[in-house]
C-alpha cells in the first residue's frame, strides 16, 4: 500500500507512472491468458483423414450415412452411426451419450472427438437442422 | 402486392425523415423538425399496421405467403400463431424495425423536452431507415407463388397447411422470450444516437445524463431477456444448464457485457467528469456490437458452430447486414475522431483510491471478457479470413478467461464501494475492506467443508462473499435513505448469489445415467428411482402423439413425482422424438430427469436399414444384411389371432455364403398409430435372433422405405417384457440462486432508471450551458453534493 497519497490531486511531471504501469500489466496479463487460453482450447474442423493424423480433438462436418443405420445402447449409454466426411470418407461414429434431438431430419452434423483405431470417438454431436428461428439441437 | 410495396414505401419514409430532421438540423428550423417529426409517426403506424398486417395473415391461416406457409400451420393455438410472426427472419427484422419505432416514439418527445430532438432523431432514424432496407430485401409479404415461381406454382396452387412451427417452440417461452430481447437489442439504439448528438452539439457531459436512464432500461432488459432464454433452454429444452457458450448466446451476451461496462462508466463521468472519449467510444461499440451480432447470427457465417440455426438469408441480406454495421462503426468513428480535440477536456487524472478509479477498472475488466467472448465467437470467422484452417474454440476457453475475471469483477465491485468519490483515507479503506474480508474469508472455509476443493470454484467463491458482504453492509447503512438509492447494490448482491449458484452447480452437480424398467425401483445415486407408467396428452392433435413419463424420485422417506414429456411430431416425420424434462424444483436443489430413450425404438439392439441397401448386423459385424424388399399384408394374409402380417425379406451373408430370411412382423392399429410385433428368426449361424419392430413407409418413393430390426441374444434370457424409459437424473444444487440472482440484478437496474429520471427532472433541463470547459466547475461542485458518497464523507 505505499501508493502516493497526493495521487487525488493534479498531476506532476515527476510522478512515477503507475497507471501506465497497471494498464501494462493488465494489457499484457490479458494478451498472454487469451493467447493461451486460444491456444490450448482450440478444435480444428478437418476431416478424417487428417482427424487420423492428427490424433487429438477436432471436429468433422459431415452427413448421416442413413443406409448403415443408426443404434443406441441405452444400458452402455452410446450412440453409432456411421459419418461421411465432406471429402466422402466413411467413418463409424461412437457418441458417448443418446442419440441427439432431430438427428434424422439433420442436414449436416458436426462431430467433436479424436479417431481411435478406426472409430470416431465422439464427445458430442450437432445436429444441423433445416429448421427456423432458433431450431434446436442438442449436444 | 400492396404488402411488398408498402415496406418500399417504408423505407422511403424513414430516409425522407432522417433527411428531414438533418436539413432542420443544419437550418435550425422548426418547420423543418416538425415535418421530420411527422415523417417518423407516419414510419411508425406504417411499421405497426405492417405488424398487425401479418398477424393477421397468419391468424387466417393465408397460405398464399410464403413467410405464413414457412412459419406456421393450421394446428397451432392463437397464442403460438402470434409467436410464428417472429419465428422466421424476415418477421424478427420486422419485430426489431416496430421496437426500434416504438422506442423512437417515446424518445422522440423525450428528446424534444430537452432539447435534442433533431440531433438525436436524424441518427435513430438513420438506424431505421437501414433496418426497414433489411425489411426490404427479407420481405415477409413475399406470395407463396413468387418464391416459387421457378418450379412452376402458379398463383392459384394455394398450399393447404404450412410448414408449421418447430414443436420444440410450442410453449409460452416463445411468446416471452424474442419480444423482450428484441426490446433491448432496440433501446441499445437510443444511447447511441445521443452520444452522437452529444458530438453533434458539442455538448460532451450533457448527454450522459439525458440517456442514462435509457441506457439502464437497455441494460435490464437485454439481461432479462438473456437469462429468460437460459431459462428456456434450462426448462423446456432439456440442455440441462443455462448457458452453453453457444455462438448465439454470446451474441447477445456481448452487447450486454459492453452496455454494463458504458453504465458505469457513465456513471463516472457524471460525478467527475472524466472518461468523455471512453464513454462517446463505449457507446458507438455498444451499439455496434448489437449490428455485429445480429451479423454473426444472421449471414450464416457461424453456420456450423452453433446449436442453434438459421437459413442463409441470401447476398443481399448479407451485404446490408454487413454495411449496416460497417456505416455505423465508420460514421461513430469519424465523429469520434473529428472532436477529439474538442472532448479534450478534463485531463485530470484518478487517484487510486477513489470509486472512480475503482469503477473504471470494473469496466475495463467488463470490457475484456467482452472482448474474449467476441474473439472466441468470431474465431471461426477470423480464421476463414485468414485463409488458415477453420478452428472453433472450445467452452473450456470462455471458462479459462472467466476464471480470472469474474473473481476479479467481484473484488472491484467489493472495494469500489468502500472508496469515496475522489479520495478515500487509508483508515476508511481498512475499516471497509477487513471485516467483509474476514466474512468472505470465513465463507470460503465454508465452501469447502461443504465439499468444493477446486482452488478455482473458492476462488470465485472468495470473490463473491467478498462482494456480497460489502454491498449488504452498504445496503444496510442506506436502507434509511429509501429503495431508491438501493438499485447498485441490489444488483451488485445479485450478480454475486448468481456466481454462487453458477459455483454450486458447476462443481457440485451429479449426473447418473439410469435405464428404468416399468414399476422396479432403482437406486441411482442417493436417490430410488421408479418409471410409473406413461400417460399420453394433447389427444386431440393429430399431428403429434405426446405422452407423459411420470418418474417417482425417493430419498429419505420423501417422495416426488416429476414428469417429463417425451413426444412425436409430423414436423420431422416422427422420425426421432422430442424431449423435455421433469424437474422438481426446489430452493436447495433442483432434480432434473432428462428423457434418453424409450423402449418404442431402443429394447433391443436395433438398425434401421433401407431397401436395397446393406448394413453390417450390430450385433455381429461379419454379418452383412440386405434388405431386400418388404412383403404385401395380402401376400402373408392375418396372423392366427387376426393382426395383419408383412415381412421384410432379408439376405443375411457371411464369408460369401447367403441365406435368405423371411421376417415377419404382425401389426395392429393402435390409438398412436402402428404397433409392431414381431416374429423372431434365428440368424444362420449364430445365437442371436433378428425381429422387425418397424416399418417405415415412404409415401413419396416406396422404394426408400425403412424397416427396423432388433436382434437379441438367445443364449441369454429374453429383454425384458417391461416397458424401459432411460433417463439421465441430475441433482443440482443452488441452482435457483442464478434465476433469483439475475432477476435481484434486473430489479436493482429498475431501482437505479427510477433514481435517473428523478436526478433528471430535479435539474433545469436547459441549465448547462458546456461548451466551454470552465462552465463545468460549478455543476460539478454542484454534483458533488448529491452524490451517494456524501452520506459517507460526513
């Protein structure tokens, strides 16, 4: 608490300047927590084949393959379908959780999770519908 | 015809208007004013008979609209038709441009009595005349056969029903939800047309005080309408939390983070007189970011990153979606920059321990988690610009930041309100700050006995005892002084019960995953859990079949039933069901019992295959099955009991070898339509067994007909026979404080525009004559005596 007590009044050429300081301070703390923060939550949109190499987190738009069906293990709490990517590739898809509202009417879905031998292992599944004002999904 | 020319006819009343007012601006004449001012009533009735135009379309049920046919239908009860006029894009800009209106038509005269009629009304008719140019090009009284005519509908192909509305929308929300938000997207307008008539006039302080009230009532209203849609999303939607970081909820966070940031520091620089260019750039960004988010939202850029969507509204829209804003921010700014000399003012700096300073940070602070919310939303955007790899951010990047700046936000709250106006003694400061220190220090202790070990969640937790001790302690001590004078603190004690309740809920809620069987007790968690049967309501539409799972909750002897909804609709086929919650409501915890599935689709593992196509068996994938064909009912004739019988003939091929399956299903009508029974067939060379539990035909290409098979293992013992409902059941605790802690905050935002008006009225409304800064002196030392602080100084 040594701040300069005569801080109120008006300003003196000689003063150290602790505004700039703090305004520094806090510019710089910002920049380095949103650069981090930007860094280490960022997901990529790919697809799979590129999902393969990388090995971490992305996510895939792409579209139900309706012939191969979908399932829901309702005991082990997973959904499957299988997903084509925007470049044509197939993938099973394994979320882990229910099958997503309007999952059949979806004109495109967005996969979130990492490839695992072979299967897109899936966090979470968004539905885009073709749908109004504020349509829903879910995760 | 006369609804497409009438919105033309609109848009040239509101750019005659501006023009109108601008010319009396610059000829100082009444004349002049009064036809401006007669132009925007003329807009105004023009807007609300165009309002009224198109509920009374829908309400007719007249197809023969594009707009009426693609948002509403024949079934939906009166109070959801009048919601489909905002339901789809052109009718929410057409919402938007009557609120603006509406505003405008309350301003206006507000403006006239003091004296800022023209200045304020050339730029809010300006807003007008690009919203009603939006109107334009998303017309809402376009004719069903002129969208369509290029796939040769004629004016006399009239469709019989609409498209209908979303039955995730059928309920009250809809109808409460848009209209409030919408209010405060509008009266965000109002604030920036004075700060621009403040340039304008050269009249840099005055300003501040005459939209301040306005900017309170945009500030309570935006946050209302944001938490109402939580709500929503909360109650009906079964999102099970309140905010998700959905690009659409941040959209409209923004404004609202940028708006609450601009209060303050209005605040500021009505009882000192500093901050003039930071409170002239706040507000041209506080409106811009209302322009940037309905871009965000709007053009379709953020297509693929959000829950929620919206139909491309087409080059057009886009490009004026994108001028709009691209004016707004190029007009604000010029005006910004030409009197920045001029604004040049007061170059006095603020002590440190003055609320002053104090508040500005709390601002900054704001202002920053403003900036990473738009950053984060718009990252897909930026990225695509760049040109790199198009890259979302995660939820965990908002929650990073938040970390950081919420406990911050709070502390700053907590001590700008033991500091003075101007200068505050260090003894003043001790005595504020330690006690409520001590009791936050205490609460965290709390915290953590009740089970919270996370440093982040106690962190926030420090911060807001923190804040809550000192704004009850200060609302206490001017609890004398009338409700009036308690709008801050209510609001600020607000804002802290809800990151208590954003605290426990995050951190202390548990998620079970339960399959329930008809009638059995489960325990799950601390709690047993029985399905009790499912009741179907709304009977009487046929275009849904919507039933009621009542789920009996146990714990310690008590016992309660919830029900959540889980229901079938025309509107996607009745392809996938539509779900909502049960929730018991309470005040220490909420129980959420979210629908997953029923045994309808999900008894047994199960594929949906089409004709013609092959599918590995989900049971067994060396197993592929084609579905060939289905059966007639009059090739199989009735079943011994009587039932109708089809069959889907299925080859089941493994390592080359194929056999051919018949596999019959006997079907019975029911109130809810077909039920499926079905035969089982062993699969060759394997000990599981394949029903068909479905079919579904195609009306439109029999071809592309599903059929549904369940497979089951014979080696174990059948799936039960009971009905199964899975649920996922939540205990969530303290989550009524986030819905009691916005509404204190809006409550407390209402407290403070009554507390404006009346500093406003109290004052001649021509007395300050700024244009000269040395004016300021003595309505300065004048301020000084009616602050909140002096109650304190004495």
């Amino acid at each position: 608490m040594n701040v300069n007590p005569r801080m109120n009044e008006a300003p003196t050429p000689r003063r150290f300047p602790w505004k700039l300081i703090i305004a520094g301070v806090m510019i710089v703390g910002f920049t380095t927590l949103g650069i981090t923060s930007l860094l280490s939550s960022s997901v990529e949109y790919t697809n799979v084949n590129r999902a393969e190499r990388l090995g971490k987190t992305v996510q895939i738009v792409g579209t139900w393959v309706k012939e191969k069906g979908s399932s829901y293990d309702q005991y082990k709490n997973v959904f499957s379908f299988t997903l084509r990517d925007q470049d044509g590739r197939i993938v099973p898809v394994v979320l882990n959780g229910a099958k997503p509202n309007n999952f059949e009417i979806a004109v495109s879905v967005v996969a979130k999770g990492r490839m695992e031998g072979g299967v897109f292992q899936a966090s979470s599944v968004l539905t885009k519908c073709p749908s109004k004002y504020e349509g829903q999904a879910e995760q | 015809m006369i609804g497409q020319l009438g919105i033309h006819l609109l848009f040239g009343i509101a750019v005659a208007s501006t023009v109108v007012y601008a010319l009396s601006l610059r000829q100082a004449s009444k004349g002049l004013e009064q036809i401006g001012r007669i132009l925007f009533r003329v807009l105004t009735g023009g807007l609300v008979v165009s309002a009224v135009a198109l509920v009374w379309l829908i309400v007719t049920h007249r197809f023969d609209y594009t707009y009426v046919w693609n948002y509403s239908s024949r079934e939906l009860p009166l109070h959801l038709l009048v919601a489909c006029f905002y339901s789809g894009q052109e009718g929410s800009i057409l919402l938007w441009t009557l609120l603006v209106a509406a505003i405008g038509s309350v301003l206006q005269p507000y403006a006239r009595r003091h004296g800022y009629e023209s200045s304020v009304m050339v730029f809010y008719g300006l807003i007008l005349s690009f919203l009603t140019l939006l109107m334009v090009a998303k017309n809402p009284f376009a004719y069903y056969h002129e969208t369509f005519a290029a796939s040769g509908i004629t004016a006399l192909d009239v469709p019989e029903n609409g498209r209908g509305l979303n039955p995730l929308l059928h309920n009250a929300w809809i109808t409460i939800h848009p209209p409030i938000l919408f209010t405060g997207f509008a009266s965000m307008s109002v604030c920036f047309a004075f700060a621009m008539a403040g340039l304008l006039r050269r009249e840099y302080h005055r300003w501040i005080d005459i939209a301040l009230p306005w900017t309170l009532f945009a500030t309570a209203v935006l946050g209302f309408g944001i938490m109402l849609g939580g709500f929503w999303a909360y109650e009906t939607l079964g999102w099970g939390g309140f905010w998700g970081w959905d690009p659409v909820e941040n959209s409209s966070l923004i404004p609202w983070l940028v708006v609450v940031a601009l209060v303050h520091t209005m605040l500021v620089q009505k009882r000192t007189r500093g901050l003039v260019k930071t409170n002239m750039i706040l507000a041209v960004i506080s409106f811009v970011m209302v322009l940037y988010s309905t871009f965000l939202t709007r053009s379709g850029v953020l297509g693929d990153t959000s829950v929620h969507s919206f139909v491309d509204p087409g080059k057009f829209a886009f490009w004026i979606l994108l001028i709009f804003m691209l004016v707004f921010t190029v007009l604000g700014t010029i005006l910004v920059m030409y009197r920045r000399h001029d604004m040049n003012v007061n170059r006095e700096e603020f002590g440190f321990k003055t609320r002053e300073f104090m508040l500005s940070i709390g601002a900054s602070l704001t202002m920053a988690s403003a900036v990473f919310v738009t950053i984060g939303t718009s990252w897909p955007v930026i990225m695509e610009v760049l040109g790199l790899p198009k890259v979302a951010v995660a939820v965990e990047f908002y929650n990073q930041i938040h970390r950081y700046l919420v406990p911050a936000v709070l502390l700053v709250n907590g001590i700008s309100l033991v500091v003075l106006w101007r200068s505050t003694s260090v003894d003043r400061l001790r005595r504020g700050i330690l006690p409520s220190a001590l009791v936050a220090a205490v609460g965290t202790i709390i915290l953590a006995l009740f089970g919270i070990r996370d440093v982040w969640p106690l962190a926030l937790g420090f911060a807001a005892w923190f804040s809550l001790a000192i704004n009850l302690r200060e609302a206490w001590r001017l609890a004398r002084s009338g409700p009036a004078m308690l709008g801050a603190y209510v609001s600020h004690t607000g804002i802290a019960l809800l990151m208590f309740g954003v605290i426990c809920t995050s951190s202390y809620s548990s998620t079970f995953h339960a399959v329930l069987v008809h009638g059995e007790p489960k325990a799950v968690g601390p709690y047993t859990l029985t399905y009790l049967g499912k009741e179907q309501v709304e009977r009487e539409f046929k275009d849904r079949e919507k039933f009621r799972y009542y789920v009996r909750i146990e714990r310690d002897g008590q016992r309660r039933v919830v029900a959540p909804v889980l229901y079938w609709s025309d509107f996607n086929q009745r392809q996938s069901a539509f779900l909502e919650p049960g929730i018991r409501w309470g005040l220490i915890n909420d129980l959420y019992v979210s629908p997953k599935a029923t045994g309808r689709e999900n008894v047994l593992k199960a594929t949906t295959v089409m004709r013609g196509t092959t599918v590995p068996a989900p049971v067994d994938s060396a197993l592929r099955l084609t579905l060939v064909r289905f059966t007639m009912p009059m090739e199989e004739g009735p079943s011994a009991d009587g039932r109708m019988q089809m069959a889907g003939v299925v080859q089941a091929e493994r390592n080359g070898v194929t056999t051919e399956l018949r596999v019959l299903t006997r079907i019975s009508t029911t109130s809810a339509g077909p039920a499926f029974d079905p035969v089982w067939v062993n699969l060759p060379g394997s000990t599981y067994s394949i029903g068909l539990t479905q079919i579904n035909r195609n009306n439109d290409d029999p071809s592309k007909s599903t059929g549904t098979f369940a497979f089951y293992d014979t080696s174990k013992p059948m799936p039960r026979a009971r009905e199964e409902f899975t649920i996922e059941f939540s205990d969530k605790p303290l989550i009524s404080l986030v819905w009691f802690g916005v509404i204190a905050m809006v409550a407390g935002f209402g407290l403070s525009i009554g507390r404006a008006v009346s500093a406003l009225k109290k004052k001649s409304p021509l007395a300050a004559g700024e244009l000269s800064p040395s004016a300021n002196v003595e309505s300065k030392i004048d301020q000084a005596q009616t602050t909140v602080g002096d109650s304190d100084k004495s």
